[in-house]
C-alpha cells in the first residue's frame, strides 16, 4: 500500500515539475507595431499641434491608431496596457493643453475603468498607406 501511494505522490510531482517548466521555454510574443516602427524607420513626435481627434482604432492594449481631422493619422503607443481598449466602444483623449495632444502628459481613458491612466508613450505620424498596413498588421494578428 506505502508503494502504491509512493508511486501516485512521484507520478504527480513529475507532472507538477512538467507543467510548471512548461511556460519558461516559450518565446515572448512578438509585438508586430514595434517590429513595424522599426522597420520602417518611424519617428516619434513629442506632441501633436492643432490636434481633433477624428476616430480611433484600437490594435491591443498599448498601440492604437488615432485620425486626427481632417487626415493625418498617428499610431500611438501607451506606457501601460489598458485592458479594456480593444473591446471599448469609446475612448476618452484626456490632454493637457487643449487642441494638443503629448507623449508623456496625455492620456487614454475607457469610460469604464474611468481610474486607470493610459499615459501616451509614444507618438508616431503615419501615412494614409503606413495606416492601412498597420490595419492590415492589425487583422492578420486577431485573424480577422
């Protein structure tokens, strides 16, 4: 009886051991928007003048695509992921100065985690082309 429960107490530490190691050797996932910026030499701005926010579209929980009126385009990056992005139906831009939007002072708010700050990180200027295929970025990694 002492050898059968030996035997069930090591076959079960074994598979603890097993599904705990398990995760260590998975690669860290590979965030395509940095891979992106790098790739095609993006620039990042400090701050935005005369900005309108026109509409948004959210790519995770720390890179968005923000329309400034009438069409300039900046994919933004955020300092922390902010967890309810990508299924919000509204986004708040909160600025510190009006019609001017900055990396390290403004922030992204979803109305309904209204106390997490998203603080703005980075601010890059994008083509109409550069906006489509990071869209297209955007769906190949959700498979939509």
């Amino acid at each position: 009886m002492k050898i059968i429960r030996l035997a069930v107490l090591l076959s079960s530490l074994l598979w603890l051991t097993a599904c705990s190691t398990q995760g260590e050797n998975r690669p860290a996932p590979v965030d395509v928007y940095r891979q992106y910026v790098q790739q095609n030499h993006l620039d990042a701005v400090s701050k935005v003048k005369a900005f309108h926010m026109a509409g948004w579209q959210a790519l995770d929980d720390q890179w968005l695509l923000l329309d400034n009126a009438p069409s300039q385009p900046y994919l933004l990056h955020l300092s922390i992921p902010c967890t309810e992005l990508r299924w919000a139906n509204l986004i708040q831009v909160r600025q510190t100065m009006p019609r001017v939007l900055q990396a390290d002072f403004d922030s992204i708010h979803v109305p309904r985690s209204p106390e997490i700050r998203c603080t703005i990180d980075e601010i890059y200027p994008l083509t109409l082309a550069q906006k489509d295929a990071i869209g297209k970025l955007s769906r190949k990694k959700t498979g939509h």
